[in-house]
C-alpha cells in the first residue's frame, strides 16, 4: 500500500504527556507525515488496527500502561513498522526496552532522550521515510 503522494508515511506518537506526543506529531507533520498522538494507552490497539501507523515512537514511562507494557500489545498486534523509544530514563534504560522490543520481532530504529531534541527527531524522520 502506497501513501499518498506528498505523504511520507503515517507516524503515531504515544507519551503520557499531551504537549509531548502532540510536539512529535508536529515534527512529524512538518517532516511530511501524516501524524496522530496519544496520550492513552488503551487506545493504541485500535489505533494500530484502524490507522495502520508505519512509525510508532513510544514514551517507556507512562502511569496507566508503560512503553514495556505496550511492547505487548505491539507485538500481539503484529504492528511491523518502525519504533523509535523516547524516554527521560537512563541510557541503559532504552537500551534495555530497545532489546526487549527486538526480541517480540518489533524493529527498533532508535532511543532518544527526553526532552527530545528537535533537530535530532526531525533527522531521523527524513531519514525513516518509507522505502528510505
């Protein structure tokens, strides 16, 4: 299935922090994807299923179901598009869920730290471009 042209892909954005998931998809937009945030981790499953998402980035810590958790439900929902993990926790932290992400068959792209940076974020989407 091809995007629309002009469209690079669709990007879901998951943190429990509304003004950073909504901060991603504004990148994401402005880097040509069609966007989505959350910050409601039950709606991801559906989200998933309905959107179809090609790029997920994914907060670790989130009180009502953390990013380990929701490895999970990625893994049960077959999602096999790319992850990028975003978190304020430690390096070996994201490393850690980086791995375990790879080992239910998720594709980890990268682990960046909160608060995100910008030019960084917007880098990695130029480069994540569907068929890029």
């Amino acid at each position: 299935m091809m995007a629309p042209e002009g469209i690079k892909g669709r990007l879901l954005a998951i943190d429990d922090s509304v003004d950073s998931a909504d901060l991603v998809a504004r990148v994401a937009a402005r880097c040509g994807y069609e966007a989505q945030a959350t910050s409601d981790p039950t709606t991801v499953r559906a989200l998933l299923a309905s959107w179809k998402p090609e790029i997920l980035t994914l907060d670790l810590c989130m009180p009502e179901a953390d990013g380990i958790d929701l490895l999970s439900v990625l893994e049960e929902a077959g999602f096999n598009g790319r992850l990028v993990i975003i978190s304020g926790q430690d390096g070996w932290f994201r490393k850690a869920a980086a791995r375990l992400a790879e080992t239910r068959g998720l594709k980890v792209v990268e682990d960046m730290q909160k608060p995100v940076d910008i030019a960084a974020l917007r880098q990695l989407l130029n480069r994540l471009q569907p068929g890029g």
